[in-house]
C-alpha cells in the first residue's frame, strides 16, 4: 500500500502487508485507523501514528477467512 502526499506527487510511506491484490482500503471517520482488505484473505488494520514520514503503523492483522475478503466498513460509533 503507497500513502501519497497529494500536493507533490511523492510517496510518503509504503506499507508492505499484503501478498496479493488489495481489494479495499478504508479510513475511519476520525482518520485515526486505515483498513485493507486482500484477495490474500488478510484483513489489516492500521493505526495513525505521530510520525509524519510512517503515518500509519500496524495494528491488527487476521488471517482467518477462508475466501478472499471483498470489503470493509467502519462503524459510525
């Protein structure tokens, strides 16, 4: 996963999690957690850190679902 700086184009960080496509990836509504989806069956959560060259850090990590994984929500609450 690449985590771009919009206003020049340069990569700010790459988050090396998944062994397969990325199906999803999804901010919460406070931007305090990232999460990815893959065909790899990997469900990853990331957590905002206060480092501005490795904003995100991992958090979480399952690898429990037998098929590959579509989608992700977070919760309103």
């Amino acid at each position: 996963i690449f985590l771009w700086n919009p206003s020049n184009y340069s990569i700010i960080d790459k988050l090396y999690v998944h062994n397969y496509t990325v199906m999803q990836i999804e901010f919460s509504k406070n931007d305090n957690f990232m999460g990815s989806v893959s065909k790899d069956r990997q469900f990853v959560l990331f957590k905002k850190t206060t480092d501005p060259k490795k904003p995100y850090e991992k958090f979480f990590v399952n690898k429990s679902h037998a098929r590959i994984i579509w989608c992700l929500a977070f919760s309103t609450d």
